[in-house]
C-alpha cells in the first residue's frame, strides 16, 4: 500500500515537472506558479518548483514575491549557481544593481563556463550605466552662440564599461557563437563611441541570428549614427518584418522618424561626432568621419580639416580635399597656395598639378583682385555699422539729456 502510494506520489511529481516546464517555455506563469504550489504540497523545498515558480513570479512582475523566493532559496541552497543567478536577476530588475552584479559573479564562479552567467553579467554593468543617474554631462565647443553639451560616459562610468568589455572578452572565449554576447559587446562599444567595433559586433552576433529583428535593428541604428541612412533603413524594414513591436526595434524606428528631416539629422550626427572628436582627441578617427559627414552633407570642414593635417600632414588625400575645399568656398587665393605648398611635399604628384592649373584657370582678377576688393568691402561694412553704433549711443545719451531738462 505504501509503494503504491509512493509510486503515485512520484508520478504525480513527475507529471507536475513536466507540466510546469511546459507552461514556463510557453509563458503561461499563472499556471506556472498553480502548479509549482501544487508540487511543493506533494514534495517540499523541491529545487525545479521553487526556481521555476521565482522566475515566473519575476516576469509576472512580483518584484516582492520573485525575492522572497530566492531568498528562501539561498537560505536552502547557498552555494547553488541557478539560484544565484535567479537572486540576480531579481535584484537587477528591482534596480539593486549593486548586488545583481556580486550574484552573477558568484553564479560564475561557482560554475565558470556557463556563457548565461557572462551575459548576465555584462547586460547587469552596462545596464547600471544607461541609467540617467550614472550619465556624466560633458561640456565643450565654447562660443558666443551656445555652449553645447553632450552626454558621455566618463569617469567611474567608462572604467565600469571597460570592466564589462574585459568579462566578455572571457565569455566570447568560451562561446564564440553565443550571438547574445556579441550584442552586448555590441552596445557597450557603442556606449564608449568605439563605432568601428561596435560594428564588428553587432555584425557578428546578426550573421550567428539573422532571424532576430532587434539584432537588424542594433545594426541599423550604428549605420544610422555613421551617417549611412539608407543602408541602416533597410536593415531597420528587415526588423520590422521579423519584430515589430520588439522594444529594440520601436526605439530605432522612433529615432529614424525623429530625424528624418535632412538637417535635423545632419545636426545629430555631425554633433555627436564633433563631441566624440574632442572628448578622444588622440584618435583622428572621429574627426576624419565627421569630416566625412561634413563633406556629404555639402558642409565645408576647413576647420577639422586644419585640426587633422596639424596632427597627420603627410596624408595626401586630405590635403587634397582641404585644398579642394577651399576651392569649393572660392578661396582661390589660398587654395592655389595650400597646393603650391603640398606640391613640395609631394613632388611630381599628377593630381596635384591638375589643380593647381584648375585653380590658374580662375584668372588673376578672381585669384588676387577680387579678395582684395571683397576685403574692402567687408571692411567698410563694418566702418559704417561701427558709425552707426556711435550715433545710436550718442543719440540716446543726448535724449535723455534734454528729457531730464
């Protein structure tokens, strides 16, 4: 009587598992945690109930329940790597990203191979950062227009970030497939503004998930930000088709909408790279594509194109375009000398030659006359606004006078 009541015991069990792993893969957490309550009348303090019934209680959003559950866990198992890491996800989605952080790191030390603790890990970092608490506002471009700021990851934040690009490093060693992890690598070079490897990431962890619509929708927001608009829109139509109303995937699409007048996209892109240029003035990689930028959006970048050559001289291709530059803004004058000068510098150079004749072409008039007469010009512009600031001053000085009589 006793084994039989056993063996139904053990079925019931058995039956119930396999339930609740149903209901769980198909995200029915109600029934999840009806079930879980029902195993654990037959059997206490079983392992699969009590986790399965945590994480259900976490994407139900009952924060409370979800911790008290893995508090009663630990309690049960305290050097258990599953129950560290439901403990983490928990405190992570609570906010305490503090502790969400030591979990994961004790979940991978008690099992150092499992790539999800790794992920968890990173995503947990680079989280605590994006938070608007841990932004670091950065100042720079002084004028007399505006004072422009910028968001940027500085300080204690970046060196968090560099922290978590230096544990996925060990996770991409022990999963190179894992396309998880490459998204987040993804972000946090993103976040940094290291764009060219940000790149290389999100490009990875899509060719491992070409079927994931935020994976296209990762890309197409860096093509975006790279200037390059209608290759990241057809990347971002291809998440649309796959994932619609993916968080991810709405957010870019927002950003796409927002920007979607020439101009007002020209001003972020161009921004964010003058600012990355000033924040990482020892790499010429952000003020050569904001050059870029400026240079396809019809700008004139005479003033990164002096701050590159002052660094890089020896680069043909961008002294070409700074004299070409000047050329385009009918700067004949100083465009014929910038090429009279580089052709010292790079003697018997063919392109070089063709424009120093295509700027003679202008004729001597254009080339020194006409800078002369537009100099005078300008000159006695300012002569008769200067008088008439004079006037004005000396004009009012004299009313108040003769009201006060």
């Amino acid at each position: 009587m006793e084994e039989r009541i056993q063996n139904d015991s053990e079925e019931l069990v058995e039956r119930l598992v396999d339930s609740i792993e149903y209901h769980f893969d198909n995200d029915n957490y109600e029934t999840v945690i009806a079930e879980a309550k029902e195993l654990l009348a037959v059997e206490p303090d079983h392992f699969y109930a009590l986790l399965q019934m945590g994480y259900s209680y976490l994407n139900l959003d009952r924060m409370d329940e979800a911790k008290e559950t893995a508090q009663y866990m630990l309690g049960l198992w305290p050097s258990h790597p599953r129950v560290f890491h439901l403990y983490g996800c928990v405190c992570r989605y609570s906010g305490d990203y503090s502790r969400a952080v030591e979990s994961f790191k004790q979940a991978i030390e008690l099992r150092p191979l499992n790539i999800v603790h790794y992920c968890e890990l990173v995503e947990t970092i680079y989280y605590s950062q994006t938070d608007s608490s841990s932004y670091r506002m950065y100042a720079y471009g002084f004028n007399l227009r505006k004072l422009r700021f910028e968001y940027f990851f500085v300080g204690e934040s970046k060196k968090k970030m560099e922290e978590a690009l230096r544990i996925s490093e060990q996770a991409v060693g022990i999963d190179p497939q894992n396309s998880r992890i490459h998204s987040i690598r993804g972000h946090l070079y993103y976040a940094l503004g290291k764009y060219e490897e940000a790149e290389k990431e999100y490009a990875a962890a899509l060719e491992l998930r070409p079927d994931d619509g935020e994976k296209h929708a990762n890309y197409a927001y860096l093509l975006f930000t790279l200037g390059k608009r209608e290759e990241g829109q057809r990347y971002l139509d291809q998440a649309l088709s796959i994932a619609p109303h993916a968080r991810e995937v709405q957010y870019v699409s927002s950003q796409f909408e927002q920007y979607k007048d020439p101009q007002d996209y020209y001003r972020f892109i161009s921004q964010t790279f003058e600012a990355w240029s000033h924040l990482y003035r020892d790499s010429l990689w952000y003020l050569e594509q904001l050059i870029r930028i400026k240079l396809q959006f019809e700008r004139k970048p005479k003033k990164e194109l002096k701050r590159y050559l002052s660094i890089k001289p020896d680069d043909l291709e961008m002294q070409i375009t700074y004299g070409q530059v000047l050329f385009d803004d009918e700067k004949y004058k100083a465009a014929l000398a910038h090429f009279q000068k580089i052709k010292q510098q790079f003697p018997g150079n063919a392109h070089i030659e063709t424009w120093i004749q295509t700027v003679l072409d202008k004729g001597t008039f254009k080339i020194y006359i006409l800078p002369w007469i537009a100099l005078v010009f300008q000159g006695l512009i300012y002569a008769v606004a200067l008088v008439y600031l004079i006037f004005m001053f000396v004009f009012k000085v004299l009313t108040r006078l003769f009201r006060r009589r």
